[in-house]
C-alpha cells in the first residue's frame, strides 16, 4: 500500500494509537505519585515496563517491512505481556483501567476474527471488576468500559473496511496502468503500422509508377536512339528497372505480410492457417477485388475474428469464408459455419475483457468503413412446436414472434417455452395486435421486446439489436401505453384469465376451453369467477364486452 492515498491516513492512525497509549500510561503512573498511592512506585515500574514492551513489539513488528503483518507466535506472546503488565497496573490504582481502550484495538490488529472480540469481552469484564473493587461498582463503571468496547469495535471494523478498500483500489491502480501501458503500446503498433500502410501507398502510387513511367519512356527512346546514346539509354533503363523492382520490395516489406498478392490470396492463407491449427474444415471463396489497403487490412482482420469465434464459441467443424464483389463499389465478407451458436450479449461482453478484438470490435470496424454488420435471418416456423425445435436446433440469438398461430395456439405460449429454454435467446414480438391482454401475456412470458408490424425498418434493425444485447425494445405506441396502464391502473387480469376470457369470446363453452388450455373444469370455473369479479359483470357476455371495452380483448 505505499503507494495509495490512503497511506497517510493509516500513518496517522497508528502515531495516534501509540501517543494515546504511552500518554494513558504515563498518566496511570503520575496520578499514581499525585494522590500519594501506596503502590506508586509499584505503578511507575509496571507503566515503565508496560511502555517499554509495546515499543519493542513494535520495533520488532518492523523488522518484517510491514508493521501490521508480525509473525503469528511472536504477536501472541507479545499481546499476552502487555493484558499482564496492564491487568498489574489496573491492580494499582484504577487509572491504569484507561489503558483497556488503546489494548482494544491492538486486540482487533494482533488477534483476527472471533480470538480479538473474545479478548475484548475478557478485558471489558476485568476493567469492570477492577473499577468496582477500587471506586465501587456503579452505573457509570459498567456503562463505560462497555461503551468504550462497542466504540473499539466499530472503529477497528471501519479500520478493515478501509485497509481492504485501499488494497482493492492499489489493485486496481496497478492493473489500470499495466492496462495503460498495454494500450499505448498497442496504439503505438498500430499506428506503426497503418503509417507503413500509409507509406507503401504513397510510395507505390508516386515513386514506383514514376519509376514505371520512366523506364517506359527510355524503352521508347532507346528504340529511336543512334549509338553511343541507345547504350546509356539502356543502362538508364536497367538502373530504372532495378529501381523499381527495390521499391517494389519496399513497398512489399512495409505493406502487412499477410497482404502480399492482394485480399483473395491473403483471405485463403488464413483459411488453411486456421484450419491447421484447429480441426474445422474452412472453405475460402474469394474474388479479386480492388480496395484501398486501409480497406484489406480491416477486411483481413474481421476475417481472422470471425474464423476464431466460428471455432471458439460456435465449436464448428465446417466454416466457409467468402468475399464477393456487389456493384456498384462496395464487397460482401460472408462467414457461415454449422456451430452450435452462443450468445451475442455475452461474447461481446468476454471479448471487452479478453486480448481478442471479438465482436464489438468486428462491427466497429465493418462500421468504420461506411459498411453494415448484416442481420441474418436462419429460419422460420409455422407453428409453436416448430419455433421452438428451430431454437433448440438453430441456436439464434433472437426470435421474432407472432402471437397468432391457429385456434389453440399462441405466440406467448411459444415464447414461455422457448424462454424455458437452457440458454434462451431473446424473443422479439412482432405482430399486428396491440390489446393490452396480449401485451401483457407477451411480458409475462418472457418477451424482451414488442413491436407492431407497421414498424419503419430502421427501428425494426435497431429493436432487434437492442434484443441481442440484452435490452428491452418497446414500439412508442406499446410504451406508451403500458406507462398509462401504470399511472392509473384498472382492470388487471392475469395471462391465464386473459386466454380463458379470449376463448370465452370465440364462444368455447367451459369444457372446451379446460380441453385447450390443459386445465380441469373447477380451474376454468374459478378462472371466470375472478373474472367476473374483476370486471363487475355476472355474464360471459357482459364479461367480453367489458374487455373489448377495457381494451384487454380485440
């Protein structure tokens, strides 16, 4: 801790503690000799062998570089001294009963846990008896050293809290300027390299193309040239040519290594790298395309990412890597594997701890370059039983959910159960019906998120990003309405009244709807009793209309 701010304070904390005993010391020994005790001299000599102890002890803690760490045996011993010498002068005279404060706390330092809570209720108890046999027993001489006990504990119990906070926070500190350190000298290598990028563009497209146009000139002019002139033209030629191939090579070595014969070529090196260090089958397709270096090298590096999330997280066993030219200018980096999937939430959140770039990073380059990080769609369902399969099979990171499938089937069924799921991916609801019961059965079963189908498809992209990242995505119109229901609360019928009361509307008698919900004829009888309680109605049909007019049915 020699270098947190809270060194000083600690610093002072002990000065404190030792000024306060040697002074609670020296004044048992001086009241002693001012009221003329008997056993003055007694006391001088137990104050003086008291002090003498508690200086040695700390002397010697010292010696093992930090004063409030000493060896366990040596602390015992030397705790055992002082409560002995100190328990002589409480016999002496009642002054030396003061010095049970300041021994508290060296208790709570020396002796950790319960052995420094018991020694304070022993010496508590024995300065209490002390006083009572010197100045009689009274209120006053228990309540003090009992005060004095409770004050010790709560002060050395803050001391701990704050030693352990300031160790946390010199952790911390350290790891902040190691982190520091690392990222300088990653933005130091990086900016090291995009200036060698930078430079083996310009120098390509200025020295080595005037080095080209040179040597194509002096080809032509050598044609027309009589001798002796055609002679130096050659050899000007050839030094040309030399020229240019040493640029060449220049730009070649300062251009990033993986780059040499361009994107396509560098994107298939990386696919048989990676498939030798792993066991997955990567099949690289790539066109030529022509792009700035900036552009290949972000290109390259998303690749490397994407194939080391392909193998690490999705375990895949087959990855196919493909770069295609769209028109008018823009390129298409396509990674597909037959994994099991993951969480996007929680990768991105590893990746922000780990040395790889991971996801986030991925985007923000694809972003950087005026592209889209592409959604993908990997199947769709018609029914509950076949959305759910589909998740358990597809692994996708978020599910858009209808909430009509048929006469006996509902979205909000398929999301509780797909909820249910180990590892569940978010369900965005996407449906046409804004009822207050179907908004209500949705959140209850899980949903993160509810959208009408009218929705712009900007905020259909961003409702669905906001699902993967573990956020909740709620149309204006839905939000809105929810917060209203909240404000001023009416009628509340739970998902199950809510299913009963809608098969009630489409006219199911009672067995009907016990036959489809799974539930026996007592429960639909009890669900209807509490919705007519609800309602203030006493028939199914007032019962429908008062919903429809409450907005809880559509």
């Amino acid at each position: 801790m020699s270098h947190s701010t809270l060194a000083p304070v600690f610093t002072g904390l002990r000065l404190g503690l030792h000024a306060l005993l040697i002074g609670l010391a020296a004044f048992a020994v001086v009241q002693a000799f001012v009221v003329s005790s008997p056993a003055a001299v007694w006391t001088l000599v137990a104050g003086a062998a008291f002090v003498a102890v508690y200086l040695a002890g700390v002397w010697a803690t010292r010696g093992g570089g930090d004063a409030r760490t000493p060896r366990r045996a040596f602390a015992v011993m030397w705790v055992v001294a002082l409560t002995l010498l100190w328990a002589l002068l409480v016999w002496f005279g009642p002054e030396g009963a003061y010095l049970v404060f300041p021994l508290f706390f060296l208790y709570l330092h020396v002796l950790p846990g319960v052995r420094g809570v018991v020694a304070i209720v022993l010496a508590t108890a024995f300065a209490i008896v002390a006083l009572g046999l010197h100045l009689g027993f009274s209120v006053g001489g228990v309540i003090g050293p009992l005060i004095g006990a409770g004050v010790a504990l709560l002060i050395g119990l803050a001391y701990r809290a704050l030693t352990r906070e300031a160790e946390e926070r010199e952790r911390l500190l350290a790891e902040l300027i190691r982190t520091r350190r690392q990222l300088a000298e990653t933005e130091r290598e990086q900016g090291a390299l995009a200036e060698r990028a930078r430079l083996a563009r310009e120098i390509h497209d200025t020295v080595a193309q005037g080095l080209s146009s040179i040597q194509m000139l002096l080809r032509a002019a050598e044609r027309d040239a009589p001798e002796p002139s055609a002679g130096y033209l050659k050899l000007a030629r050839e030094t040309a040519a030399d020229s240019l191939a040493d640029t060449r090579q220049i730009i070649r070595e300062m251009a990033p290594s993986r780059l040499d014969g361009g994107l396509a070529a560098a994107l298939r090196r990386l696919g048989e790298d990676q498939a030798e260090r792993s066991s997955a089958m990567i099949d690289v397709a790539a066109e030529e395309v022509e792009l700035p270096m900036d552009a290949q090298t972000a290109l390259l590096r998303i690749a490397q990412g994407a194939l080391s999330n392909a193998v690490r997280h999705a375990e895949a066993s087959r990855i196919s890597l493909g770069l295609t030219a769209t028109p008018p200018d823009s390129v298409s980096l396509t990674v597909r594997d037959n994994g099991r999937g993951f969480e996007l939430s929680s990768a991105e959140a590893v990746s922000q701890g780990a040395d790889s770039f991971g996801l986030r990073a991925m985007r923000e380059r694809v972003e950087q370059l005026g592209g889209d990080a592409e959604l993908k769609v990997v199947g769709d369902a018609a029914t509950p039983d076949d959305a759910v399969a589909l998740v358990i099979g597809l692994k996708p990171d978020v599910v858009l959910m209808d909430l009509q499938f048929g006469a006996d089937q509902s979205g909000a069924d398929a999301t509780r159960r797909i909820r249910a799921l180990a590892d569940p991916p978010a369900v965005l609801v996407l449906t046409n019906y804004d009822t207050d019961g179907d908004i209500l059965g949705a959140v209850e079963a899980g949903a993160s998120g509810y959208l009408l189908k009218d929705a712009p498809p900007d905020e259909l992209v961003a409702a669905i990003r906001a699902a993967a990242a573990g956020e909740t995505a709620l149309a204006p119109a839905i939000a809105s309405r929810l917060l209203a229901r909240m404000r001023a609360p009416q009628i509340n019928l739970s998902a199950r009244e809510t299913e009963v009361l809608r098969l009630v509307a489409e006219g199911a008698s009672n067995g009907l709807i016990a036959q489809r919900l799974h539930i026996s004829h007592a429960t639909v009888k009890s669900h209807l009793v509490h919705i007519f309680s609800k309602l203030g109605v006493s028939s199914r049909t007032a019962a429908v209309a008062a919903a429809r007019e409450a907005g809880l049915l559509r």
